[in-house]
C-alpha cells in the first residue's frame, strides 16, 4: 500500500477527473473566434475554471520517478486544480517527507488546488505560489532541488528550467508534459544538446485515442 493508491487518494483523483471531464478546456476547432488572437496570458484566465489535468498514467510514472529518485526537494511549473501536485505529493510522504513548490497563474485555481490537497491531506508538504513563475520562482529556492515538473504555458518551459537550473542538483530529473505542442522546438533542442548538460528522453502515452508527449532528463551536471 502506498498513499496514492490509497482509498482515501483513489477515490479523489477518480472524482477529480470526472469533474475535469465534465469542465473540458474549449478547442480552437470550437471556438476559433474566441480563442484568435488571445495572448497566453488571457488564454490561460479565460481557461482559470478548467482543469488542464495530466493523465492517470503519467501521473503515476511521476509518482514512481519521485519514489525512485528519492526526492526530497520539488518544485512543479503549472498547478492548476492540483491533480499532479497530488501524484508528487504522495510520493513525497512516501518518500518520507519533503517541500513541494508549485506555480499557478490563476489565484482561482490555486484556492482550489489548496482545497483539494488539504483533501488529500498532503498540504502540509506544498507551498503554493501564485502569480507569474518567472517572478515568484525568482528566489527563496532550496538549495538543492531534486525534481522539476514543467506543465504550465509551453512558450515558458525554457526560461523556467533556466531560472531554477542553477538549484537543480546532478543526477536531479526533470519532467515535462505535453512535449507535442506547438512553441516548443526551442526548449527540446536544449534538452537534447548534451553541452548542456541533461541525458534526455522522449515518449508518447496513449489512452483510447488521445495521445500526449512527454520528456524526462536528468541533470548530469553544471
């Protein structure tokens, strides 16, 4: 028994994830002539009610990277409701404790991804910091960070891991979602060029059928 396969922690996720199916964020296929023109700033306000949540199976593979890793020390970029900030916090009571920063635009989404660690009665592990990441990730990081987990705007990816690089320990990982969207080329060319510094990798998880990229690297040193 681990804490996320908990009753307790089972029983919310499922529920999470039923309300987020009932809360799809809306497409450009839907609603081109909202979404045209929109900065990723106001998209991401307009979309503050909507969960944005990872997948189950990508959940439970940061879980086990966490576990695996030992890590103590995390820092996540994109909270929204808090479905991922549940998959590292469980891992971080398992792993015997620890600090989990996360990052969250949207003050709405950060009230509510509060409520639902509390539910989870992980809470005491998170420090939620709200606003944009560039600014509230800025200082007052630990020392020694072990996991990095980036899901927040696309276009930020890269001026995040380089803001917090410098904190992020060798042999730390860094894990990144949606991997396949637009703006990216830039950051995975990073990840992939050994000069800087990180072993990378790439995969692709598929449910039914949507698919979602994804890339884990590993911190080789500075």
């Amino acid at each position: 028994m681990t804490t996320l396969t908990s009753e307790k922690i089972a029983r919310l996720l499922e529920a999470l994830y039923a309300d987020a199916a009932n809360n799809p964020p809306p497409s450009r296929e839907a609603g081109p002539q909202i979404l045209s023109g929109l900065s990723a700033r106001e998209l991401y306000h307009m979309m503050r009610q909507v969960y944005m949540a990872i997948d189950a199976d990508f959940g439970q593979l940061l879980y086990t990277l966490v576990r695996a890793s030992g890590a103590r020390e995390i820092v996540e970029f994109g909270t929204s409701m808090g479905v991922s900030t549940i998959y590292l916090a469980c891992a971080l009571r398992d792993n015997g404790g620890g600090h989990l920063i996360t990052t969250e635009f949207e003050a709405e989404k950060i009230e509510r991804a509060r409520k639902n660690l509390s539910d989870a009665g992980l809470v005491d592990l998170v420090e939620f910091r709200e606003g944009d990441a560039l600014d509230s990730l800025k200082s007052d990081l630990p020392e020694s960070i072990d996991f990095v987990f980036l899901d927040g705007a696309k276009e930020m990816y890269l001026d995040v891991l380089k803001r917090i690089e410098p904190n992020i320990r060798a042999g730390g990982l860094v894990a990144s979602d949606n991997t396949d969207h637009d703006g990216l080329d830039e950051f995975l060319a990073y990840l992939r060029d050994t000069q800087n510094g990180y072993l990378h990798s790439e995969f692709t998880t598929t449910r039914g059928d949507r698919s979602s990229g994804h890339a884990v690297s590993m911190r080789c040193g500075a």
